[in-house]
C-alpha cells in the first residue's frame, strides 16, 4: 500500500505538477507569463459569473420565481 501512495505522490511531483514548477521558475522574469494561470482561472470565473447573472436576469424578467415569503419550506 506504502508503494500506491509513493507513486502516487511521484506522478503529481514529477509529471502534474511540471508546468506549475516552469511557471515558479519564470516568475523573476516575467511576471505576467507566470501568472498565467491566475489569469486563466480569472477569466473563467468572470465567465461564468457572467453567464450566471445573465441568466438570474432572464428569469427575473419571465417573472418565472417564486419571490413570495413562503417560496421556501423553511421561511
């Protein structure tokens, strides 16, 4: 079992987490190329937030919620 879980732990240090160490690497460099993944992750999350206000705002304007008090069980 002791052998699953050390090469478990080899798999993420040496092959998963390879581009991770480049972009640590670099960061002295070039600030903006090693947070590039923060970026990425930024633009996803702006996406969806996006995305999910754009639908709020569509059922709000259908009038398809339940916005009365008792709308909820626990209310």
């Amino acid at each position: 079992m002791t052998a699953f879980f050390t090469a478990l732990g080899d798999l993420f240090t040496n092959v998963l987490f390879v581009p991770f160490s480049f972009l640590a690497e670099i960061e002295l460099d070039n600030w903006w190329a090693a947070n590039v993944m923060t970026w990425l992750f930024a633009v996803i999350g702006l996406v969806a937030f996006t995305y999910w206000m754009s639908q709020l705002n569509r059922y709000d304007k259908n009038g398809e919620e339940d916005k009365s008090i008792s709308a909820h069980s626990y209310l």
